[in-house]
C-alpha cells in the first residue's frame, strides 16, 4: 500500500496538511474534520467491501448456460494494472504543477519490486479457487507474523509482551478458523477445495508483498519527491507489461501454457458480458479506493487508515457470510473476532506509543 505523504511542491496531487492522527492539529473545524473523516470511512468500506463482493462472485459464480467458471482469475491482477495505470497518469497530469521531475524516481527503479508486487497477488488471488473468501481474508490479516518471525529470528529484534499476545491472537485465531469444518455449502462453491494449497498460496502472497512494500519505502527514502501517483504509475505499468507476457505472448510461444491464457478470458468475457462488467468494476473499486486511501493518510495519518481498513476486513467478512451465503459455524466467529481482536490490540498499542512520542514532542 502506498503511504507517501507528498506536499504540493513535487508535481503529484495537492495535499492537505497531514496530521498526527491523535485528532489534533490544523485542518479545519471539528465539524468538518469529522466530516471528511466520514467520508474516508465510507469511501474505503464502499469501495473494498464492493470489490470482495466482485471478486469473491468472480471466483464462485458459474456463468452462461454452460455453467462454466472464470477459471482465469490472475486477469483481474493484469486488468487491474491496467486501470491503475490509466487512472494514476490521469491523476498526475490533473494535479500536476509542472514542475521539475527532478527528485522523482525514474520508471525503471519499480521493474524489480514490480515483479513480486505481479506474482503476490496473484497468489492471493488464485487461493479462491481452493479456500472461502472469508478465509482468505483472515489469512492474509495476519502479515504481523512473519514479520515478528523475521525480526526475531534474523535481526534480534526484541517485541514486548502486548505485542506477543497480538500475535498470539491473531495466530490461534487463524489456526483455529482453518482446522474448523467449513459447512458443504461453501466447499462446494470452490472449484477446487483444497485448505492446504490456499493457506499457503495467501502466506506467500504476504511474503512477497513484505518484500514490495518495503522496497516501496526505499524508494520513496531515495527519491523524497515521488508522489503515491508516480509509485501507482511505474508499478501498475511495469506490472501491466509483466501480466501481458505471462498472460498473451507465452500462450503464443508455449502451446500447453498451464497458466492463466489472456485471449480465453477475453473471449470468456466476450461470450459472458456479465463478467466484462464485473471486471471492469471490480478494477474502479480498487483505483477509487486508492484515492480515499491517499486522502485518508493525508488527512488523518497512516495508523487511522490502518484502522479503517482492518474494520473493513471484518465487515467484508460478515458481507460475505449474509450476501454471498458463506455462513459459518459459532466456533469460526470466535475464530474471527480473536483475529480481529489481536489487530484491534495492535492498533491500540500503536496509538498509546504515538502518544507517548507525542507528549515528549
């Protein structure tokens, strides 16, 4: 996720004065600081919880008279490239100051972190096909834990007792909600169930995009005047160039390709204008929630954009479980509300440190 935090001054979009977050600081009155708060919240659960929707439909739904399923669901990552991109150079050429480039990281600094930032999702993505949504959703919650296990294990980093329980939490919590029996009903909306394969699929997606966010940051360090627009530009194009390879000219080279084959979903889409549809806002869903995302830390600061977007993960969950008939058992809710406790838990310690950071400021 792109946090930068860029003024006016770099050619990217204007921006407000950022705040701490605790709620004070300039920006306006109360009334409308709550007000543009509102609509951040509304604009990110709206925007995300509409696009689990789509892909969890995407995934499940068996299309045409044929009853066939989408079987290629790495094309949403490529279309969604696409629609990032087009949608990030739009942006940059409206808010731009035409100003110097100069201090902006070039194009080609994103082709190595494009790379994992490609198969990442991918990975998230292609594990609806043997694991829930709901699932899916817990698990790739819980990216805490492989960096707590990184950070002990390789770099001697010490957490504290607080921290362990989060991470406790949110590990039992996952455990437990995927050694629990999914109800038939769910299984069989699966194309291929298989609990193993997806949990595994998700926690490599969490490695990977470790990996991306961090050299996002590194780049964002080296190079202060890139904007969240220009990191939005050079991944999403360096990710569309990626997706059309795997998914157009290896189809045309290898005739047994076994991945996803772009020309199949395009005439899938074409015979099934249902699902054209469903693509097309499944992607505006993501570019739209990018722009309340920017607006959100801009305003308010990363750790409140880090809360709304963990509540909304929750209530994407119960939208799927009433809306999209995935109903889980009494022990799979204690599951989730110790997932969601162990993140509320973390988010709460990090407002008490920044506090602290705040009153000896």
């Amino acid at each position: 996720m792109v946090t930068n935090r860029k003024g006016r001054g770099g050619g990217g979009p204007p921006r407000p004065r950022v705040v701490d977050g605790s709620g004070s600081g300039g920006g306006g009155s109360m009334a409308s600081r709550v007000a543009v708060l509102a609509f951040c919240v509304a604009g990110i659960w709206s925007a995300y919880i509409t696009q689990g929707v789509l892909q969890e439909t995407l995934s499940t739904k068996r299309f045409g008279p044929e009853a066939r399923r989408f079987e290629h669901l790495a094309f949403l990552n490529f279309a969604q490239n696409v629609v990032c991109f087009v949608w990030s150079f739009i942006m940059i050429k409206l808010w731009s100051s035409g100003g110097s480039s100069t201090g902006h990281a070039p194009l080609r600094k994103y082709w190595g972190v494009s790379i994992t930032n490609t198969i990442g999702p991918t990975m998230g993505i292609e594990a609806l096909k043997y694991i829930s949504y709901p699932a899916q959703v817990l698990a790739k919650s819980s990216k805490m834990i492989p960096v707590m296990l990184m950070g002990t294990l390789l770099y001697g980093v010490k957490y504290t007792f607080p921290e362990y329980i989060c991470t406790f939490l949110v590990a039992g919590g996952v455990s437990s909600f995927a050694l629990l029996k999914t109800s038939s009903k769910t299984i069989k909306k699966l194309a291929n169930p298989n609990a193993p394969l997806g949990y595994t699929l998700c926690f490599l997606n969490l490695a990977f995009d470790g990996y991306t966010n961090s050299t996002q940051d590194l780049i964002k360090s080296k190079y202060p005047k890139t904007n969240p627009w220009d990191i939005m530009l050079g991944m999403n194009l360096w990710g569309t160039i990626y997706n059309a390879v795997i998914m157009f000219v290896a189809p045309l080279l290898f005739s047994n390709w076994p991945y996803a084959n772009g020309f199949e979903a395009l005439k899938f889409c074409q015979e099934n204008p249902e699902v054209a549809w469903d693509i097309t806002l499944f992607c505006l869903c993501g570019a739209v929630g990018q722009n309340f995302i920017f607006l959100t830390i801009s305003r308010f600061g990363s750790l409140t954009n880090t809360t709304i977007t963990t509540t909304r993960k929750f209530m994407s969950i119960v939208v799927s479980s009433v809306i999209s008939g995935n109903p889980l058992s009494l022990q799979q809710w204690g599951s989730v509300v110790m997932v969601f406790s162990g993140l509320s838990l973390q988010i709460l310690l990090k407002w008490k440190k920044k506090k602290g950071r705040d009153h000896k400021g």
